[in-house]
C-alpha cells in the first residue's frame, strides 16, 4: 500500500512541469500612442507641425529666446526677452497646437512685467541722457579757439516703455529704436559771437567771429605802476554815456566824480570787465592810444568804443594777453 503511494506522487510531481509548459504566454502590453502636434500648424511663426508635445515646446522656447534688437544712431544692442519683462504661456499654446486644424497659425501669448521694462528703461536713461554740451572758447597762441558743441539726448520714458511691451506682447524681435529727444546746444562754432583779444604789449585789441578774425582797433593800456591785468575775463556791463566815478585808488584822491560830456575820462561808452575796476572805453585823449597810459583799462578813441559797444555782448569773453 505504501509502495503504490510513492508511485502515485512520483507520477504528480513527474507530469508538473509538462502542464505548466502547456499554459499560454501573457499577450504583450498595448502600445502607448504618440501625440504629435497636425501638419502645417504654426505657432507664431514658428513650424511645430508633426512634433512631440516635447519637441514643439522646446521649438518654441529656444524661438522666444533670441534677443530683442535695439538701436539709437550708430549703436546697436540687445537684450533677453526673459530679462526686459517677459513670460510666454508655451504650455498652452502647445496644447493649442495639438487640437489645432492642419495649417493653423497660433499665436503665443505673453506676460510682460511692467516693472521689468521701466527698470531696464532707466537703464537706458542712465546710457543716453545727456546735457547738451555748448562750444567753449581759449586761446590757441594769441587766436581764439571755438571748442566743438555736443547735442544732448534725453530719453522718453513713457514711450520707450510702451514700444518694449508691444515688442514683447507681439513676439517682435526688432531693432526697436530707442525713443528719444535730441536737444540742441544754445551755443555752437556757428553761432558763438564776438570774442575779444587784447595785445597788451602790442597795444592792438582785435575782435573775432568766433574763430574768424573781424577787426582791430590801437588802444592804450596801463601804466607799469598800474597794469592791465592780464587773463580771460568778460563783458558784465555795458553803459552808455556813463558818469566817472573816481575809485578808491590814490591815484583818484579828491578827485570828484564827472557826468556824461566832452571831458568824461571814460568817453561816451564803458564796458566793464569782470576784473575789478577795468573796462575798455573811449577816452577824450586820442593821444594816449599807442601808449601805456590808463590806469589799467583799456582805452579807445571815441567812434572805435562806440562801434565795439554796438558789436558786444554782455558775456563777450575778452583775452588780455601779453603779445
């Protein structure tokens, strides 16, 4: 009996594999379908039809991410989309993309941050704005010379900033010009004016154009003991017909002040320098002109002050200079 139960389970555990073999294999698992974007689709310009939800994003970002172009005059730029303000929504115009018709042409929308832009439009405030710089004048040996004048730039805020969030908002790479007011010098090579230059040793005044020579005139000078300064000064006043008051000098000790008439020392016209106590003027000793003979002012004969007086400016820069 025991013998014949052996059998019985040599005989199961014999034909386990065989039924085991006899099962059929697991069917494979289903294949996962792949979306891609349909034929033709566009999304701002940029062609993702046939693309993964992956690869369309990736299309799309790396588009967006070219710099934005600008430009003022001869200089040129740029700047990152990301850095002037702006975040597109790629998530959504992809799935956009995917339910679109064959052929469509999406737009990506975008967030600017107002923020961002007006912080980089200060920015370029910092760069371009900039005073007008108006020419100057010095002496070149006893000539004068007209420095060149600068225009200034002022950048217009509000405007700029709008042209950045349309750019942005629009997908525009540009150049987008830099929106500014030019501001123009009040003084330049052109218009600079009258400039005087008194030989003091020559005894010779000379007046310019600017840099372009116009006339010259015989003057006097100081005497050794009261010398004509010698410097750049200007015009701050002129006076017609001027009294003469005597100055507290002891050369004028007593001496009473004169009204306007033939006797006045300082003529019919006083110029005054903004050195103190000179001025160039007529004088009614048309024989001291050639000489050194004032008290350090400048003195003309009487029709040459006059003429000067008509062709100055308070301002006038005037040169006294040893030659």
């Amino acid at each position: 009996m025991l013998r014949a139960l052996v059998i019985v389970l040599v005989v199961a555990l014999g034909a386990a594999p065989a039924a085991l073999a006899d099962e059929p294999a697991p069917p494979p698992p289903e294949p996962v379908p792949v979306t891609v974007v349909p034929e033709g689709v566009t999304i701002s310009g940029v062609a993702v039809g046939g693309m993964t939800v992956e690869e369309a994003t990736a299309a799309v970002e790396a588009w967006f991410d070219q710099p934005v172009r600008f430009q003022f005059r001869k200089k040129r730029w740029r700047a990152s989309p990301i850095d002037l303000g702006g975040q597109p929504y790629v998530g959504g115009a992809v799935k956009r993309a995917l339910a679109a018709a064959p052929g469509t042409a999406l737009d990506l929308a975008v967030a600017v941050s107002g923020r961002a832009v007006r912080a980089y439009v200060a920015s370029l405030d910092d760069v371009f704005s900039r005073p007008p710089k108006d020419s100057t004048v010095r002496l070149k040996g006893v000539r004068p010379y007209v420095t060149k004048a600068r225009e200034g730039a002022r950048v217009l805020l509000n405007p700029m900033t709008a042209a950045i969030v349309r750019a942005l908002r629009t997908n525009e790479r540009g150049p987008i010009p830099l929106k500014a007011r030019l501001v123009e010098p009040k003084l330049t090579i052109a218009n600079f004016g009258p400039v005087v230059v008194i030989r003091r040793d020559s005894k010779k005044l000379y007046l310019y154009r600017g840099m372009r020579y116009w006339t010259r005139f015989g003057v006097a000078t100081g005497q050794s003991v009261y010398p004509t300064p010698l410097g750049r000064f200007s015009i701050v006043v002129k006076q017609r017909d001027p009294w003469w008051y005597p100055p507290a000098s002891p050369w004028a000790d007593g001496k009473q002040p004169v009204p306007p008439g033939p006797g006045n020392p300082l003529g019919t016209r006083w110029m005054g320098l903004s050195a103190p106590l000179v001025g160039i003027h007529g004088t009614p000793d048309a024989a001291s002109i050639g000489y050194s003979a004032s008290h350090g002012c400048i003195r003309m004969r009487i029709p040459d002050a006059e003429w000067l007086f008509d062709h100055v400016d308070v301002g006038t820069t005037v040169f006294i200079v040893r030659a």
